[in-house]
C-alpha cells in the first residue's frame, strides 16, 4: 500500500487507520503506547515475550503474539501474515545493573533482537520504524541541557546498546531507504510501572511510602533526572508517526533521526522523595545505601527539537503525575 502525503496529515486524528507493531505492548510504555494508538483508531499487533510484560497491561482490542523478538522465523511469519506499516519498537532488556552483570544478554536482546527487527521491515515494506531509546544512558553525564547533537558518551552497556541501535536505524535509512526516528526518553513514570522491579523510583519509593516503609536511596540522592509522565510519552509516539509518515529529509547523522522526550526540567531523588513524603503524609526519613555502578548523576535534556519537530510540549504537571500514580497503586 502506498501512502499518500495528503493523508498522513491526519494520522494523529485517526482520519487513515494504519497497522501498525508494537513491540513490548503488554509493559509499562508500551501499552500506553498501545492505548493512544487504538484510541487513534490504529489496528495494532502486539509482540510481547511477556519477560516483564503483562497480560493485564493489553488493550483488549489489540492482537497480541507472545514471542522473542530474537526469534527470526516466528518474528518473519508475523510481519508477513499482519503486513505493518509501522513498527514501534518498544521490546528491551531494560535494567542497566542487568547490562553490567550479563552484558551479552543485553547486547542479544537489545541489538540483535532490533536488528532482526529491522531486517523484517524492509523485507516487509514496512514504511517507518520508531525506537523508543534514552535520554538518559545514552548522552552520559550532562550538567548542561543535552540536545541531540550533543556527544554520546554512555557509561553502561545498556546504553550502549542503545546508542548502537540509533547508528542502526541510520544505516538502514541510508542503504534501505526504511524511514526511521529514535525517541530519547526521559525518566517515564506513571500507572502501570512495576514498584517491585528495578527501575521506576517513583513508582518503587509511592508503594514503599504507602505501606509507611522507608524507601532506599542508592548514593547521595542528589542525582538529577527529567521525569515524564508516561502518557505524554505515549503522545509523543503518535506524534512521531505522523512525523515520520509525512517523510523526512535524508539525514547526515544519525542524531538527525532522534527526538528528546523530555520535560526540560530535573528533579533530585532527594526532592522526588521529598514531595512524595508531604502528599503521603509520611514522616520519616529515608535510607541511604552505597551508589549503584552505572547510574548517573545528572540528566538534563533540552526538548527544543521535540517541541519544533513534532509540535511535543509536555501538558501534565508533576504534582497531577504523582497523584495519578498514587491513585493507580492505592486501587492495585
């Protein structure tokens, strides 16, 4: 199916129903992601290995496959029986400590599995690709706003990965002509993280203040982090979509092809838990425990490109953030 440019203006509308992959649909981004694009009136395949997915987390009005994004044949039979038009790549390996301790695991999921992805949506005429990458682990320290040009200097494997993946895309744009775009994300939030993994501090430290336990602060807690509620995130994807239908100038770099999602401002651990003391009425203090190898201690992202390119300004106010992930975890 050709697409034409006077129909891709209202993608974001649900106007032009597209199919479109979602990997990762049944986690925490990922089925947000799903949402707004069945709320769109998409028709959407989710892939899921359900690793740290969950089947509670699927829109009911999704197609849902539990497969390893690794699996050439399964992830081939897919691509060729549902036909997308788009692929949004949310499927990861997304601990770093997990990247430091197993980082040929990391590197299996996370590169190859995306490469085979790749692979199928030129092998499928799939027209645009979007990974969701970081913000975060990708730039390294930034004690100044990082915008997308700035230097890559991850300092763990998952970031790597990461930063791998986006000179991926960039090549297949290049030798495949496959339309690409890399969203860099900040620290997401929201209903549906899980409290009892290893990444999510709001959601972790809400579920420990709520059962009046001391929350754990890895270090100084003086880390800074731009936190993003996730359904702007989820926003931002339908808005990269119709970006990236619209066709994009062949880029020079590979940091053309990447978006900071971001709020522009950072927060620290200390003031996080701070504000989630007072709204809790929890009056303790935290624990400090050693500093995690790997973690950052500054995150800051200049959300410029963000807000000229895709027209993305995030709307939701951190206090209506915490609040609904509060609500959320006092009905689970």
């Amino acid at each position: 199916m050709t697409i034409d440019k006077q129909e891709i203006i209202n993608v974001t509308k649900g106007e032009m129903r597209l199919r479109i992959i979602v990997t990762g649909g049944a986690g925490f981004v990922g089925s947000h992601v799903v949402d707004t694009y069945i709320g769109a009136g998409h028709d959407v395949l989710v892939l899921d290995d359900l690793s740290t997915g969950k089947i509670a987390n699927l829109n009911t009005k999704a197609s849902f496959e539990q497969v390893d994004i690794r699996d050439r044949d399964k992830i081939s039979s897919l691509f060729k029986r549902f036909s997308p038009q788009i692929v949004n790549h949310h499927a990861a390996q997304i601990d770093i400590r997990r990247s430091i301790a197993a980082p040929i695991f990391d590197t299996e999921v996370n590169v190859l599995g995306t490469v085979n992805l790749l692979h199928q949506s030129v092998n499928r005429n799939v027209k645009g690709f979007i990974f969701a990458s970081s913000g975060g682990a990708i730039y390294g320290e930034t004690p100044t706003p990082a915008a997308e040009g700035n230097p890559k200097a991850p300092i763990s494997p998952y970031g790597a990965a990461k930063a791998a993946i986006e000179y991926y895309l960039f090549a297949y744009m290049h030798t495949f002509r496959l339309e690409t775009l890399a969203l860099r994300y900040g620290n997401v939030y929201g209903p549906r993280q899980d409290p009892r993994g290893e990444a999510g501090v709001i959601s972790i430290f809400a579920e420990k203040l709520l059962a009046n336990e001391v929350p754990t602060i890895f270090g100084t807690g003086k880390q800074l982090r731009d936190y993003i509620f996730v359904k702007e995130v989820a926003r931002a994807n339908l808005l990269a979509t119709d970006c990236l239908l619209s066709g994009l100038p062949m880029s020079l770099t590979p940091d053309e092809l990447a978006l900071n999602i971001a709020t522009g401002h950072s927060l620290s651990v200390n003031d996080l838990f701070t504000r989630l003391a007072k709204i809790t009425n929890f009056s303790k203090g935290p624990f400090y425990g050693k500093a995690r190898p790997g973690e950052l201690m500054e995150s800051r992202l200049d959300v410029t490109r963000a807000e000229r390119k895709l027209g993305f300004t995030a709307e939701t106010s951190f206090a209506r953030g915490l609040a609904q992930v509060l609500a959320w975890l006092r009905k689970k």
